[in-house]
C-alpha cells in the first residue's frame, strides 16, 4: 500500500549515517526523556505547566527565552568546536573527523542557531526582564502575543535541532544563497528545515518587535517623557522600529525561495527567469539591520552598566539618543556592503561602503561617551564592568576592521575570506555577548533574589576574553594568507599552526562557558548566601525600586517620574513609604495555554511543510486560525487583584 | 597567570606569522593587489589616530578612578555634558571618515574590476567557467583552455569575463587582487595583471556544494616565450575541448589542472545561454537579442 498521502517523503533513509550526527541523534532523545522522568519522579508537571508553560508573565517569558538561549549557546559552541577541530587536522594529508557534508551542515547550524536562537533569544529575555519594569508598567502591551512569540521561537528552536535526529540541515550557510540552496542543487529536506525554522522563528521575533514597540509607547509610567527613558529603553525602541521594518523582508524573501521549492516556481532560479542576486539583495536587507538589531540593545545595556557602577550620570544622554537614531537609520541603507564583489559598478559600491563608515561616526562617539562616563567616577569593577572592558576593546578593533571590510577595493581582497568571519566574530561576540552575559548578570538578583558567584562570572569573563583572541586573531592572519571561509581541508602547511591555536582558543571559550555554567549551579546551591537586595548595585533606574526577586505584578503603585535617572535622585532626597490610600486594584492577564499550543501547532505544521505531508499542513493551518479567533472571542482573560491584598503582599515583600 | 598565557601565545602566533607563512594579500605579485594592499595599510593607520588614544584612556580612566584608589581623584557624578569635548568627538571621527570616504570614492573606480589596466602590452583574453567543483578557463584568441591551472604571461594585462554553471562561486587570486562572483546566466569583468613570474594559488570563496574546499587553481605567471611554448603544447594536446568534453567536466567532480586544445570557440556563450532559455520565447529570433542583452548585463 502506498502510504505516501499519509508521511509524505519521509523515509529511513533519513536517519543519521555519520557516528557524531548519530550520537546527537540518540543523545537528545535520551535526555528529553530523563528530563520527563525526573518531572514526573517529582511530580512537577503541573508546577511546570500551571506556572511556566502557560504564562503570560513577561518576566518568565524572559527566563524561558534566557534558558533557551544558554542551552542553545552550548550547542552553537559545540558546533564550532566541531569546525575548528576540523580545520586543526584538515590540513595537507590530513583527516575528515566527520565528511564533508557534515562539515557543511555544522557551519550552517552555527551560524543559524548563533544569531537566531541564541543572539536573539538572549535579547528577547533582555526584553522581557528588564523593559516592563525599567519604564515602571506591570507588563507589555499584548501580554498573550508575547507568550505565542516565545512559543515560535521555541518551535523554530526544535526544528533546527530536530533536523539532526531526521533529514539532515542546509548545507548553504546561514544565509543560503541561491541557486544552491534551489530544488535543482539540494532537493532534500534539509533547506526546508533550515527555511522553515527561521520563518516561525523570524514571525515571532516581528510580534515581539511589534510588542515591545507598542509597550515602550503606551505603558510608560506617568511623567516618563521620551528624553527621561532609561537609554537601554531607547535602544529598545530603536530597535524594535528596525524588526518592524526589516523582518517582513526576511518573512517575504523566505516565502519566496519556499516557494520556489514547494512549488516549483522562479524567483531565485538561475534558469526559467529567476535571479538569484534579487534574494541575495533582499536577504541582505533584512540581515544588515538584523546585526544593529542585535547590537544596538548592548549599547543600551553598556549605557546602563557603565553609569551604575562608575556611580555616575552618563555622560551625553542626548548623543546617546541621536548616535542611536543615527545608527537605526544609516542601517538600512547599507546592505550592499555584503556584496562588493557581485559586480555592481564603481559609484554603487562606492556609496554603499561610504554609508558604512559614516555609522562609525555615531559608534565612536557612543564609545568616548562611555569613556567620559568613566571619567571623574567612581569605577567597581564588578563582573559586569569587566564585561564592559573587554567589550570595548574587542568591539574598537572589530569596529577597524569593518571600517576595513566597508572600503570596496579592501573588501575585493578579504571578503568571504576568515578575515571577514573574524571580523563579524569581533562584533558579535565583543559586542552582542558580552553585552548580554554582562545584562544577565546584571539584572539576575532583580529576577531571582540572588546574585550570581562574582568569582566565577570575572573567570569566566577572562577565559572568553583570551578564548576569543586566540580563535579569532590567527583567522585574520589566515584571511589575509589567502584562507577562504568554510574550508574543511586545505593544501598550505603553513596554515596548519594558526588552525590549531584557533582550535585552542574556542577550547578556552569552552572552558568560559563551563565557568558560567558552574557559576549558575553554585548560586543556586548558596542562593541564601548571595542572598541579593532590592537595590544590590546601587542602581539608577526604577528596576531597583521594586523587591527582589520582582513580584508578579512588578509595582505595587506605579511610580512618577520627573527626571532620567529617577530612582537615583530618589534615594538622595529619601525614598517616602507608600500610603495605605495610594494602593489600587492591579489588574493583570491570566495564564492560558493558546500561546504554548499555536507554537507548537506551528512546529507541526513547518514539519509537515518539510516532509511534504500536505494533509497536515491543512489541518495545522486551520488549528491555528480557529485558535486565534477563539481566543480573541474569550472575553475573561484578566483578573483583579483587590488593593487589600496588593497592600498585604507589598508589605510582606519589602519586610 | 592569565597574562602571562595571552604573552605567550601572541609570542608565539607573532613567531610564526613571521618564519612560516606567505601572505598573499600583503605580499602582492601584482599591480592590483599592490594598490589594495596600500589601501587597506593606509586606512588601518589613519584609524589608530582614533583607536590607540581609546585604548590608553580606557586603560587611563579604567586604573585612576578605581573605586578603590586611595589618592584623591575628582568624583563628580553629575558631571555630563561638555560641549567642546562633544564637538572634538563628532569632529574627529567625521574628518577621519571624509578622509576615507575620499579615498573610497576614488579607489572604487580606480579599482573597479571592470576597468581596463594601463598598459603597453595587449590584453589576454579570459574566459572563465565555474564548474561544480573544478575552474574552465578558455582562452578563446589563442585556441586552447585549460582546467584548474592558469598560465598567463608576466606584464600583461589580463581581461577576465566570469560566468558559472555551478551554484554562486567566486573567482580570486589573492597575489593578483580582487575576487568576483561567478553566477549562472551572468558574465563578470575581471582585470588583472601579475607582475613578476611564479604561482599563486587561486580559490573560489563561495560555498557552493560539496566540493567548495577543493576547488582551487594555480595561476602560473611566465615570461612570454614560456607561456608561447605552453600554449603551443596545449594546441597539440590529445585532450579537445568540445561541447562534449564540457559536458563531460561539468559533471560535480574535483580535477587535477588539465590543458586542453581549444574546438569550439563559442563555448563560454553558449553555458551562458544555457541559463537564458527559459526567458526567450521559442517562435521569433530571440536568440540574437537575448544574446545582445546578455552582452549588455557585463556592463552591470
């Protein structure tokens, strides 16, 4: 009998061959079902269900997208130990550890599970902790949207992931240019899992950006004017105008080469009139604003960090806000800056890389902001300033190096070359990672109640710091010796040395990450010890007014604001106890399950995409419609906290 | 402890960047990669007048206004604005990025691929072919082609057209200077001149299959009585480059450098039109307009 209405193309054939693809294949099932059998051992799913999995809690939205992103960070690490493990013994008469098509899959799951599961996964729990309660509202504009993101996210998560139990992944790069990664070159599933993983996932971070828009709008707290917002809530503005704009793009130029594939039609094409140089521009119109999307909340995040702990006003608000804008807008007119040697003509190129340097003026005057933030403060060099110092030398030579890359005739010498992946390296990592792991650490005792071991947050500051030189310097020396990128193998001796200390430096980063993993475990188990006040870092902003770990209804009574840097200036002249008269009723979104059951609904309907069973895609599309509507029907998705009891839990919170 | 590792390992990368590695792109063998060699050392400079100052106020203010410094050092938390330093900060950053702008602008066209070399000597004519995983190079004036080795004569311009029948690859010669995209249906420009005799390696620098890490070239830059004698010998070859033999190589494969006696002159078009079909409507002459607007994209 024919059974293929039924599973589409899916076949044994599918399953892992290669012994590291089988081990991860056999491995994570394994693990999953440990995970369900100590939930069930201590009776937790319910806790986990009734308090996690349908919450609407911004907070715990947050969590959840932070712990995704770690584990996904361990995953992105593995796989780039896997590269330069590789490239370390592929030298000349070298050895394949696994073949090439593995290689080619692992580079592409690096990237893609880097920017999308990790970069943006720890910037929406960036988000989700801090936003809400720095502009002093009790959570975001569209409470159930923000849960359906997170759920999206997560769906596009499995996927990536799943692809290494069944199907394989693209072996076209985190971009995926066509025509490779057109039916004619890879007509297995493997382009499909990678399109459709980043599809669900690029849906959900447009909700959110719309999300986040829309609170920082609406939900100020009375008397938050624009130019007295936290400037990591700027950065979030700007950043959330850069998803609304850009991630459509990346929605449409995927459906497109979908449907190239699904379809059999010829947008991208080389033959029957397609242009694969139309997606190249359009994935890159997305992909540019997508690094300042990453990059600009980290600026936000440094102006908080450094004025906290030089116990200092930042120095140049106002610049901070234009240099910010400044950015948000030369952003989007850029993107053929990736793409120099594609043929365009001299004065096209030219402008494109004039425009690129022209961002450097703002981010230059972001850094000597920050420096004279420094200047005449009082510096603690707590983990998250170590943070800060590490980024900014890392982030100004990553800056020279694109100022370099943004030059046309430089870049026709070093583009796709290991200089520009050890520029983008600079950036991200310098930049975006520790940006966020110093925010992480910055904001945990407000989450949890308690800080995090300091120790091994600076050890773990410095073996990343040192792991990143030394993965990272031997590669611009490998670009300019002629090293091209997602090379397995290669023929020069000479290049054999600077692949092995690469090779060591991302062991040192292993090692970092396993400091941090530590330092989450030990804070756990002496969480009374690191037992963290409301205000643990004498801070500025109104995050630190509320207890900690923040209550669920984040303020009690939503505070004023007369000035940036309200809760500074507050301490000084002598924080006032609340009045009994000055509690309300707080009303507040009710848990539901539709956010946690449309991702996933979404997750079977990108797998039935993939695998061709179009039975299924029918039903999961409907599901999803006849869900939305049911929940815009349902009326009763708040409830009311009576004054009383926001007294009663107030009191005792701050006793 | 954690110092002293960074020493030791920056002595160590710094002792082998000097003994045991060729640079191709600082240590040009052309006129082309000379000039973008030039460049990317004058912008490198011109931007340590910023980056260096950084570093030692970062380094300076970092280490005096240490919470814990017993001296008395200026703590002034509400110090925050200060309009000249402001003015220094965007003024200098602007002036550096004018200064490199200029240069962009005018080293974009200077060293636009596209644009002919200064030169006595007439241009050799290339035509290259990006196959899955292996180099066509075509050299249609004299008769002969060749497959992953690229002889070309010392002093003398080269003129590069580029296309593909393979997924998105790039052509570069890092001694010799700038990489292009090689696409299907599309023809590139590339000029490029070597100016002392030897090998270069040549790479593809775009993933484009299986293959990608193998798909290398050498370019061997001889006198011009060499390069004679090798294209007399390519013309005596056994090997015949034909319709047939590109059919046969086009085939996904890694090859070794083959030279080849050169049948059909028309080659290189007729890849490129493989890729125009699609778009020509079968009943009229379209074939010679598609091809006059095919000629008419190497100007894109």
């Amino acid at each position: 009998m024919d059974w293929q209405w039924l599973i589409g193309r899916m076949n044994l054939s599918y399953l892992p061959h290669e012994p590291i693809t089988m081990g991860a294949a056999i491995g994570m099932p394994l693990t999953l079902v440990a995970i369900a059998a100590a939930l069930t051992y201590f009776k937790k799913w319910g806790y986990l269900w009734r308090e996690w999995i349908t919450t609407v809690d911004a907070k715990r939205i947050g969590i959840m997208y932070g712990s995704v992103a770690l584990i996904m960070l361990a995953r992105g690490v593995f796989d780039a130990l896997m590269i330069r493990s590789q490239t370390a013994v592929g030298g000349p008469g070298g050895s394949q550890l696994f073949n090439t098509d593995t290689y080619q899959q692992v580079f592409t799951s690096h990237g893609v599970i880097m920017i999308f599961f990790v970069a943006m996964g720890l910037m929406f729990a960036l988000f989700n902790i801090a936003v809400p309660l720095m502009i002093g509202t009790r959570d975001v504009a569209f409470p159930f949207l923000n849960a359906v993101s997170f759920w999206l996210f997560f769906a596009g998560m499995i996927l990536v992931n799943g692809s290494l139990i069944f199907g394989g992944f693209s072996i076209g790069g985190w971009l995926g240019y066509p025509p490779l990664t057109e039916l004619q070159y890879s007509p297995g599933p493997g382009v499909d899992y990678w399109i459709w993983s980043l599809q669900v996932a690029g849906i959900g971070s447009l909700l959110s950006g719309i999300n986040f828009f829309v609170t920082i709008l609406k939900n100020r707290a009375p008397g938050m004017t624009f130019m007295r917002m936290p400037i990591f809530v700027w950065s979030v503005l700007v950043t959330t105008v850069l998803m609304m704009i850009a991630f459509p793009i990346l929605t449409g130029s995927l459906a497109l080469l979908s449907l190239d594939r699904l379809m059999g039609m010829h947008f991208f094409t080389s033959m029957g009139g397609g242009n694969p140089m139309m997606y190249v521009n359009l994935i890159w119109a997305w992909g540019h604003p997508e690094v300042y999307i990453l990059v600009m909340p980290a600026f936000g995040i440094y102006s908080e960090i450094v004025a906290t702990f030089s116990r200092k006003k930042l120095f140049g608000y106002k610049t901070m806000v234009i240099a910010l804008i400044a950015i948000m807008f030369f952003s989007f007119i850029v993107w053929q800056h990736h793409f120099f040697t594609m043929g365009s003509g001299a004065d096209v190129n030219a402008f494109f890389g004039i425009m690129t340097m022209i961002i450097a003026i703002p981010t230059g005057v972001k850094v000597f902001n920050w420096l004279f933030t420094m200047y005449r403060g009082r510096i603690t060099f707590a983990s998250p300033m170590i943070w800060f110092m590490c980024f900014a030398v890392t982030f100004t030579i990553g800056g020279v190096t694109g100022v370099l890359l943004a030059v046309p005739a430089i870049d026709f010498q070093v583009h796709n070359t290991l200089f520009l992946v050890a520029h983008f390296h600079n950036v991200i990592i310098g930049g975006v990672v520790f940006g966020y792991i110093a925010a992480i650490t910055y904001w945990f005792p407000k989450m949890f109640g308690f800080h995090l071991h300091e120790g091994l947050g600076k050890a773990a500051a410095y073996f990343w710091q040192v792991g990143f030189l030394l993965s990272f310097m031997p590669l611009y020396a490998l670009g300019l010796m002629g090293a091209v990128r997602r090379l397995d193998n290669y023929s020069d001796p000479s290049w054999i040395p600077f692949f092995i200390v690469s090779a060591v430096g991302v062991v040192v980063v292993g090692i970092g990450i396993a400091c941090q993993l530590l330092q989450i475990a030990y804070s756990i188990w002496k969480r009374k010890e690191l037992h963290a006040t409301s205000d643990p870092w004498d801070g500025r902003t109104l995050e630190w007014s509320v207890p900690s770990p923040a209550p669920f209804y984040n303020y009690a009574i939503i505070p004023e604001v007369s000035r940036v840097d309200e809760w500074w200036y507050q301490k000084q002249e002598g924080v006032k106890a609340p009045k009994d008269s000055d509690y309300k009723d707080i009303v507040l979104p009710k848990n539901t399950s539709f956010g946690f059951v449309i991702g996933m609904t979404a997750f079977v309907g990108s797998g039935a995409l993939i695998w061709h069973i179009w039975w299924l895609v029918v039903v999961s599309f409907i599901a999803i419609v006849v869900m939305i509507i049911m929940r815009t029907m349902d009326d009763f998705t708040e409830y009311t906290i009576p004054a009383a009891e926001v007294m009663r839990m107030d009191k005792e919170a701050r006793a | 402890m954690l110092v002293a590792c960074t020493v030791i390992a920056l002595v160590t990368l710094g002792y082998l960047l000097v003994h045991s590695a060729h640079f191709d792109v600082l240590q040009p063998a052309g006129a082309v990669a000379k000039s973008e060699k030039s460049l990317l050392i004058f912008a490198f400079s011109i931007m340590m007048l910023v980056v260096i100052p950084v570093f030692i106020m970062l380094a300076v203010f970092g280490w005096k206004y240490r919470a814990g410094n017993n001296k008395k050092v200026d703590y002034r938390p509400e110090w925050h604005e200060h309009k000249l330093l402001e003015a220094i900060w965007w003024g200098i950053p602007i002036i550096i990025i004018l200064i490199l702008a200029t240069t962009t602008w005018i080293t974009a066209h200077t060293l636009d691929p596209y644009r002919r070399l200064d030169s006595k000597a007439a241009p050799v004519n290339v035509q290259v072919i990006a196959l899955q995983w292996k180099w066509l190079f075509i050299y249609p004036d004299l008769g002969v082609a060749s497959v992953n080795e690229l002889p070309v004569p010392v002093n003398t311009p080269i003129h590069f057209t580029i296309s593909a029948d393979a997924p998105m690859s790039a052509f570069w010669i890092p001694a010799l200077g700038t990489q292009i995209y090689a696409m299907n249906g599309m023809s590139s420009q590339l000029n490029l001149i070597a100016d002392h005799v030897g090998a270069f390696p040549g790479y593809n620098t775009n993933i484009n299959g299986e293959g990608y890490a193998k798909m290398k070239f050498n370019v061997y830059s001889k006198i011009d009585k060499d390069f004679s004698s090798w294209v007399e010998s390519a013309r005596k070859s056994p090997n015949m480059m034909d319709e047939q033999m590109l059919q046969k190589i086009s085939q996904p494969s890694t090859m070794d450098g083959t030279s080849y006696m050169l049948m059909d002159n028309n080659l290189y078009n007729k890849v490129i039109m493989k890729y125009m079909k699609g778009t020509a409507s079968d009943k009229d002459n379209s074939t010679t307009s598609m091809q006059h607007d095919m000629l008419n994209m190497e100007g894109m």
